[in-house]
C-alpha cells in the first residue's frame, strides 16, 4: 500500500487558538523575525527570544488538539501503508491527538537546547538567560527550535520518506519556508500525487496536483475519510 508522507504547518493549529506566523496579525507582524527567530537575534537578547518562547510555550500547554490533528492520527491508525508525519510545528498537537512518531523538523517548545554542547532535556514551562546546560554546566541553554540559518531536523529521514512517497499533502503552511516548502517537488519527483489543503492558496499551490480549499478542521477529517473509504 502507498505510503503518505504529510507535511503539516502553523495552519493546523490555528484553530486550536495557536497564532500562525504569516497570517494577518500573525507572530511576525508582533515580533520581528530578525530579532526571534535567528541565532543573530538570540546571541544580541537572549532575554528577549526567552519572553517570546515562554509565552509560547504557556499558550501551547493550554491549546488542545483540533479535528484536524485527531484526523490525522486515524489516518496513521488505519491507512493499511506508513503514514508520515512531518510537522514544521514546535506544539505537540498531533502527539496530543493520538498521532505517532512525528517528525518535528523545527523543534519543539518542550524541548532545551545547549548552545555549546548540544546536550538536549525537558524545557521548563519559563527558560530563563544563563541556564546551566545539565551536561557541561555552560549557561548556554536556548529553545530546541531551528531558527533561519540552522539546518532542520531529520531531514535524511523526510528526504527518504519523500523518495518513497505515493502520496504528499501539505497541510497549512503557506510554502515560504525551506527545505519544507520544496517537498512537494521532491514527492513529484518520485512519482507521489501531491495535494495541498489550505484556508487559501499557499505561494506554492501551482505546484500540487490538487488542491483542497478551507479551514484544517473541515478538510482534513473529509479528506481522511475520503482516503479510508478507498
Ligand atoms: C490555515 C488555517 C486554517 C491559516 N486551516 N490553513 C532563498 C531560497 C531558498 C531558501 C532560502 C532563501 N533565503 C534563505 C533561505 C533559507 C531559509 C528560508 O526559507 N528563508 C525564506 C524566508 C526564504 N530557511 C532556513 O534558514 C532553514 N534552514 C535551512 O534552509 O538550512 C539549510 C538547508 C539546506 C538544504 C537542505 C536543508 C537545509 C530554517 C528555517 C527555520 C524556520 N523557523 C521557523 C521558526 C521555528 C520556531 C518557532 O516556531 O518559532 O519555523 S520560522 C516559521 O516559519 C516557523 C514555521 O515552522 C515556518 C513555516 O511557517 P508556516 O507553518 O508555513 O506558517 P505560516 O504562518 O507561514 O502559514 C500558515 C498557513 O496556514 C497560511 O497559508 C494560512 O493560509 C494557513 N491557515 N488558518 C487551514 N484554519
């Protein structure tokens, strides 16, 4: 049976009460990317990025799976091939909804980082600047999220799972971001159908083969069931 890799984005999320990042009021109209989202921006006010991802993680805590990440999970549960589940989210919606071995190609908020071992452990709910790293005690600690300039997360094992893919659907994301946003050519590449379900086209709706219009919590459940029915 075919296997489905799916690559899943802030839009998922959002009717979970989680802001997306390119949305009209999203994070980066509030924040500049620059100042949050990069190594640069860390090194000048750790302080600064520490306030941005606490108040994210307090937020995720409280946010509760949609219909759209408990779709996904029975989709894994029952589609008789591997489903794939790579997210570019830092929640753990679809973790929270029942979906296994996710594939956080950006990090997740639960997770501190070493900036100088690369030692990893559980984020408490408030990071704070100087951190001592539990390993080499550096006061290094920082989000394990992947800012611009940073090299994704397993992207040996999505690149393989791309190459074998039958089907590859893009879930809200907007396809500004890279390596993600060159999947569904890689998918093509290895012969998969490719669609992409989305509140609106994304910048790069042209290059799927079908593309599915509307809020995550009513097409993913009818896509997944449209996939279960055969
Ligand atoms: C709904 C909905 C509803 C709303 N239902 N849908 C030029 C060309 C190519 C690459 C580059 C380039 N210049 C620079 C680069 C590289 C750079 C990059 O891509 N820059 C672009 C800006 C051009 N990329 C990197 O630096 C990456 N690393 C890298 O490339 O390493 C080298 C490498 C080389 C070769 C192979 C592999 C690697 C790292 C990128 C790291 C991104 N990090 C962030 C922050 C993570 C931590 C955090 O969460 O704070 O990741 S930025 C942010 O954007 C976050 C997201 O995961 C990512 C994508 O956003 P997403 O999920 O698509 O959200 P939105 O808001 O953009 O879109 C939401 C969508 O949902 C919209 O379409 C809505 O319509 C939709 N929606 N409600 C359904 N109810």
């Amino acid at each position: 049976m075919e296997k489905i890799v799916i690559l899943t984005g802030a839009g998922i999320s959002a009717e979970s009460g989680l802001g997306t990042f390119r949305d009209e009021g999203g994070l980066w109209a509030q924040h500049r990317i620059e100042d949050v989202a990069t190594p640069e921006g860390f090194a000048r006010d750790p302080a600064l990025v520490h306030a941005f991802y606490n108040a994210r993680r307090v937020q995720a805590a409280k946010a509760e799976p949609n219909a759209a990440h408990t779709a996904l999970a029975r989709l894994q549960r029952h589609w008789p091939g591997e489903v794939v589940l790579v997210t570019q989210n830092v929640d753990s919606l679809h973790e929270a909804g029942g979906a296994r071995n996710v594939l956080h190609m950006h990090g997740t908020l639960a997770g501190a980082l070493c900036a100088a071992c690369g030692h990893r452990w559980a984020a408490p709910p408030e990071m704070t600047v100087g951190q001592p790293c539990p390993a080499c005690a550096a006061p290094t600690g920082r989000p394990d999220v992947v800012w611009f300039g940073e090299m994704p997360y397993h992207m040996d094992s999505i690149y393989d799972h791309l190459a074998e893919a039958g089907i590859f659907a893009a879930i809200g994301t907007s396809g500004q971001v890279y390596p993600a946003a060159a999947f569904v050519h890689e998918a093509a590449m290895a012969g998969a159908r490719t669609v992409e379900l989305n509140l609106d086209p994304s910048s790069g709706a042209s290059s799927f083969d079908q593309v599915i219009l509307g809020p995550a919590t009513e097409t993913v459940p009818a896509w997944v069931d449209q996939l279960l029915a055969g």
